[in-house]
C-alpha cells in the first residue's frame, strides 16, 4: 500500500518524549498558552512529504520513506543504551546520520531551501528588468515586480537534502560529542526542529541560528534524546572525542536544563513536544521567532547577488506550488 503519512519527526523519536500513556503533549506556536495531546503517528507528518515524480509520469510515494524508515528502525535500540551508559561508540556512524537527517528532513530547513530559491528567482527577475529585457509594466502597476510571489516545486528541497546533509557532518565533525544524563526534576523538551547549534560567543539575544565562524570559531550541539538525555556537542571536546570516543556524564544543574530548553523552544520551527505540561510560559516567551531565511539582493555593477542568512524572524505562509 501507498504511504501517505511521511513523518519528518520519526515515531521511532518520538515515543521517548510520551506520557506513560502513549502521548505528546504538544504546544504550537501559532497559538502560544494552548497545549493538547496527540500520538506520534498523528504528529510531524505531511502527506507525501518525501514523494518524487517518476520520468515516465506519476510518483514514487515509497522510496524515501522507506529508506528513511529503516534507518530510523536502528535507534530506539540505540537509546535504550544510552539510557543503560553502556558504551555507543560502536554506533557513532548510525547516531550520526540519525541526528544529521533530523536537520536536513525538517520543514525548517525544506522551507528555508525554498525560499532560497525563490530569492535567487527574484533577483534574476529583478536583473532582467535592469537590463531592460521585460515587457513595460503596466502604468497602473509600477512597482509590480515588488509584488510577485514565486512558488518553487518541493521536490526542489528534496534533492537539496543532501547539500544540508553534508553540511551538518561538517558541523559535527567540529566538535566533540557526549551524551548528558539529566537527574534533575526538569525534563528535556523537544521539538519538529530538534538539531540546535550555534556560535557560544555570542549572547542570547543576538544568537543566530546555524551561523558558524567559517574560519574555525567555537560551536555548540544540541540534540534532545529524551527528558533525560541530551547529545551535547562543543568544539572544546573535540580532542577528548577523537581520543576517548562518546562519553557519558550527568547535567545536575536545572539552570543549565533551562538553558537548554530555551534554545530547543527558540529553534522549533511550529511546534515543542514534551512529555508533560508545564512549557506553555516558556513557548509563549518564543512563540514569535523561529529559525528563517532572510535573503538580501545586492547590485554588483549590471549584476546582482543575493545573500542568505538564517536569522530569528517570524515564519512567512510559502506561496503554494500547484504543479
């Protein structure tokens, strides 16, 4: 049968942050002070999300999901070893490509890649005009160029997958890994945006999402597992890593939860999943930023270019593609 379901957030993930009877608690940002519960099947899904049309005609609603699928069969097993302290380092491959997909699948990211693309058109549109090379515009509508939507095919951000992909080895392989026991009475929240990392120079209010130094500066990963674990990544511990592997320790400080907990509600793109209420201040106090796009075209002599860069902002409807 035809998968119509395809979860960007795994049920296989999912079920670690439920309540003992099997659900979310689930709080939206576009409605902030209202949480409700839900299964995971319900949760983080779009409907052939990852479907691909076919060069004879019609689409393959299968290929993806199913690889997905089989690589997201591998972790529960993974966390219930980590939740044991037993030794991982023998998965780093698996946790790694987990963690890597979970920043690449997601509609943060899959928007963002969209609307990236939608910029580059607007700047061609604008450049075309430049050079003189558009019809007149109508005298009514001057500034009508100001006013096109442009609507980019999803399948476009399904093969942009794998830039994002390697971009997000790159990361990882800047830093150290360890996984943070929680044994404090605040649990680690989640999110439809789970992978959280930045530059730690920076302060809070003027943090930007997934902006790195590209000269090699300070990073930090973060990547809830469940309310009590939490894979941590810091540039600092990259020798200890490449020497000792994977380690285990434990976060007894519940202002560091906290602070960890903000930056999970910061960078959910739609919604946090937990496994109790109790978020509903936290996801209010973030209900009006989220990880975007912010695209800027600069003239550069009869050219033009255009620059991107993930910012806190508000997310925008995308113009719907009706191909």
């Amino acid at each position: 049968m035809v998968k119509k379901r395809h979860h960007y957030i795994p049920k296989a993930y999912l079920k670690f942050f439920c309540t003992v009877d099997g659900k979310l608690h689930i709080h939206l940002k576009d409605e902030p002070g209202r949480s409700f519960q839900q299964a995971p099947d319900a949760t983080a899904f779009h409907k052939y999300y990852y479907s691909q049309p076919l060069p004879e005609g019609g689409k393959d609603h299968d290929t993806l999901e199913d690889f997905f699928s089989a690589l997201e069969a591998k972790w529960p097993p993974l966390v219930e070893r980590m939740q044991r302290r037993e030794d991982v380092n023998d998965a780093l491959e698996d946790i790694f490509q987990f963690v890597a997909l979970q920043r690449a699948r997601v509609p943060a990211l899959r928007d963002a890649s969209e609307r990236m693309a939608a910029a580059e058109l607007r700047s061609t549109l604008l450049q075309l005009d430049a050079m003189g090379l558009l019809p007149p515009k109508p005298e009514e509508h001057p500034d009508i160029i100001d006013h096109v939507e442009f609507a980019i095919d999803p399948h476009h951000s399904i093969h942009s997958m794998p830039t994002f992909l390697r971009a997000m080895g790159s990361v990882l392989d800047r830093v150290g890994l360890g996984i943070l026991h929680n044994v404090t009475d605040i649990p680690f929240i989640t999110s439809d945006n789970p992978v959280v990392y930045f530059d730690p120079r920076t302060s809070e209010e003027q943090l930007l999402p997934y902006t790195l130094d590209r000269a090699g500066g300070p990073v930090v990963v973060c990547f809830p597992i469940t309310p009590r674990l939490m894979l941590y990544g810091h540039s600092t511990l990259r020798e200890r890593f490449a020497e000792q592997g994977l380690h285990h320790s434990e976060m007894a400080k519940e202002e560091m939860v906290a602070l960890m907990n903000r930056q999970t509600s910061r960078f959910a793109y739609r919604a946090v999943f937990a496994d109790r209420a109790g978020f509903d201040d936290l996801v209010r106090q973030h209900a009006h930023e989220s990880p975007v796009v912010k695209s800027t075209t600069l003239r550069l002599g009869a050219g033009t270019i255009v620059v991107h860069q993930t910012v806190f902002g508000m997310r925008a409807v995308k113009p719907k593609w009706k191909g």
